[in-house]
C-alpha cells in the first residue's frame, strides 16, 4: 500500500481540487499493484481548509491543534499511515499526483528507498527565478558535502520506504524539512533516485521567506552534514584557509626576490592574516579530522577518509600529521633560534628578524597543534578498533580446547 500524506496550512483555495487530483490517480496506482490510502494533516488552519477535506470521504483528516509546522505535519502523517510505501506532496497545486505511479515503478524497478520528484528539468516554469537559484545552490552544496550528485534537495514530492525512516529520522518540524531528509539519507548510504516532475505555479501565497528559510536551509544542510562526515566542511574550510596563507607568503617572497626589504601596513596586516589564517586552517582541518572518529564511534562504522580519502595519501593523511606535527615544530624552532643568534650576535635588527621570528611563531605552532591532533586520533583509532579486537578475543577463549597428539 502507498500512503499518500498531504501537509495542509492555509489552503481552502486549493485543498480540494489537490484531494481530487490525489484521488483519481488511484486506478493508476491499482494497474502497477498498489492500493492507496490518503491522509491529510491539517496544521492549525485559521481557514476553511479541515472542514473542506472532512466532506471528501475519500480523505482520511488528522488535525493539529495549533500549526506546529510543515515537517511536523509530515511526521504525524507518516504516523497514522499504514503503507509500507509514503508519499507526500504539497496542498498548493504545485506538484503532481499524476507522477506518484511514475515514481513508484522506479522505486521498486530500482530497488531504491527514496525517490525524488526533481523540479529542477524542463518542467520548472511554475518555480519563481529566486527560488529556482536558491535550490540548485542548495543541490550543488549537497552533492559537494555528500560527494554524491542531486539536483533538487528540497523537493516536497517524494516516496519513501517506510523501513528505512528509522535512518532518516530525527528530522525538523519546520520547512527545511526536505533537505534535511536529502542530506541525511545521502549519508546514511540510502539508495535515493530523482525523477524529473512538471511544476506549476502555486495556489495562493507563498509561505515560504527567501531569506529567513533560505536561511534556515543553509544551516540545516550544513549541521546535517557535520554530524556525519565533519571534515569535508571543516577541513575545506581549513584549506581555503591555508591556501590564502600560502599565497601572502608566496607574495612577500616574490617582493623579497625582487629586492624589497620594507613592506608597508597593508603587506603587514597580511602577514598577520597568514598567520592567522594558516594556524587557525590547520587547526579546523585537524578538528574535522577528529570529529570523523567521534562520529564513527557513535554511529558504529567505519572512519571517512576526510577530503581526501585514500586517493593521494595512503595511510590517510590524519596519520601523517605525527612527523608532519614534529617536522614543522623542530624546523620552527630552529628558525628561531638562529633569528636570535643572528640578533644577539650577529647584530641583525629587529626590522630584519621580526618575519623570520613571526614564520617560527607559526611553523611552531602549526607543529604542536598537528602533533596534539595526531596523538588524539591514534587514541580514538584505537577505541574504534576495540570492539572487534574484543570479540576476536572472546572467540580466542571460547573455542574448544583441542589436546595434542604425540607421535
């Protein structure tokens, strides 16, 4: 059975006329060996919109009493339905219910868990220019974090297998309900397609706000994705943040070679943001990396290999932060013990020495905040691995006692 679940707010002008689309598609539904069951969640409505679904017998009404938002419509939808397929789509027109059986024989000629209704093909034209920006932004900040391809995260039409919300919860009450469930079920592994839908323009007024949900969006997508693979945000963030640093110090190293020996405020004030920027980039990287073992003990699975897996660097690259921690630390050192040398003896000034001091400062730094990064994350490397070497064990015990036979 397919239940098909429509959050309702506000929506006396088009309820019916979406109730009655719902509806005819039932024999559709029948041909590919589907019954259907319709549920319809009122969310507070200060309108018309209950009373109207209430005579449709075809429409089985579950009311909230005061609105509590569109994801936590969905949920208790998803609650009162007894398909082993969920559905959902909007109570404003934009969607079709034509496309259910369309999505469902690719669900099932897939073996997929969710399926997509992608507004984001030809037939878009319903979808205001703002919006339709927003969301292939949103799609491309997706497909980066989860390293996997979508065009449309926040679609509100989708079939889903009831077996895998277990997966997919907990999700939020309000609209960033959807790219939530995108994000989430791309990380949890769920087989997920898209389908290319018409979308038509909207009965009624919009309730959703550019910028407050577009807001709301973003973070939602990125807090998802942190609670999952952390070192694909932070340690991209810490690399644009250590890219920028290397390209000051690439600069002042040309002005040098070209024979300037005194940098003005604005070349100062950059040396200072390298610093900056190349100790704080290398400390959020190394804290990404860190959260993957966090994250991987909690969810019981294997670690993420970070940004960039096993591809170049094999072991991955948090266990080379030990000699690359100890490198950059002795070698700042000794750049400043030789700055000082050269002031106290050799007689430098402190106008030649300040760089070669403010580059130990760094390297130093660099290098303890590496080496400290290292030995957490041999530490949880091993507290991952305790489990199975737990096991192993217990079955070294346990297994039958086998007496030896002389010759």
């Amino acid at each position: 059975m397919l239940s098909v679940v429509i959050p309702a707010y506000n929506e006396e002008s088009s309820i019916a006329q979406v109730v009655d689309r719902v509806v005819a598609v039932r024999p559709a539904l029948a041909e590919v060996g589907l019954s259907m069951e319709l549920i319809v969640v009122d969310d507070g409505s200060g309108d018309d919109t209950a009373q109207i679904v209430s005579k449709n017998p075809a429409a089985q009404l579950v009311r909230h009493a005061v609105n509590r938002g569109y994801g936590a419509a969905l949920k208790t939808g998803f609650a009162q339905a007894t398909g082993e397929w969920l559905a959902f789509l909007d109570a404003d027109g934009t969607y079709p219910p034509e496309a259910l059986p369309d999505l469902y024989m690719v669900a099932v000629s897939h073996d997929a868990d969710l399926v997509v209704g992608s507004r984001m093909g030809n037939g878009s034209g319903g979808m205001p220019a703002t919006r339709r920006l927003g969301n292939a932004l949103f799609a491309r900040l997706v497909s980066l974090i989860a390293n996997t391809s979508i065009s449309d995260c926040a679609s509100g039409m989708r079939i889903i297998r009831r077996t895998v919300l277990p997966q997919l919860y907990p999700l939020p009450d309000g609209l960033n309900f959807t790219p939530v469930m995108s994000t989430r079920a791309l990380h949890e592994g769920i087989r997920i397609l898209e389908v290319p839908i018409d979308y038509d323009e909207r009965t009624g007024d919009s309730k959703l706000s550019v910028i407050q949900d577009g807001t709301r969006f973003l973070q939602s997508i990125i807090w998802t994705a942190l609670l999952y693979n952390p070192v694909r945000i932070l340690g991209l963030i810490g690399l644009a943040g250590i890219a920028l640093a290397l390209a000051v110090l690439a600069g002042v190293t040309l002005l040098r070679l070209q024979g300037v020996t005194t940098l003005g405020i604005g070349w100062a004030f950059a040396l200072f943001a390298a610093q900056v920027l190349g100790v704080a980039g290398v400390a959020m990287f190394a804290l990404g990396a860190m959260f993957n073992y966090l994250v991987s003990l909690f969810h019981h699975r294997s670690i993420r290999q970070g940004v960039f897996g096993r591809v170049i660097f094999s072991p991955s690259l948090d266990h080379h932060f030990g000699w690359m921690g100890l490198l950059s630390a002795v070698v700042g050192i000794a750049i400043g013990v030789a700055s000082v040398l050269l002031g106290m003896a050799g007689g430098w000034p402190i106008s030649r020495l300040w760089l070669y001091l403010l580059g130990s400062a760094m390297l130093i730094l660099i290098g303890v905040q590496l080496t400290i990064s290292w030995i957490v994350m041999r530490a949880l490397e091993e507290l991952s691995k305790r489990e199975s070497q737990v096991a192993t064990d217990l079955k070294q015990v346990d297994a039958p006692y086998q007496p030896a036979v002389s010759s």
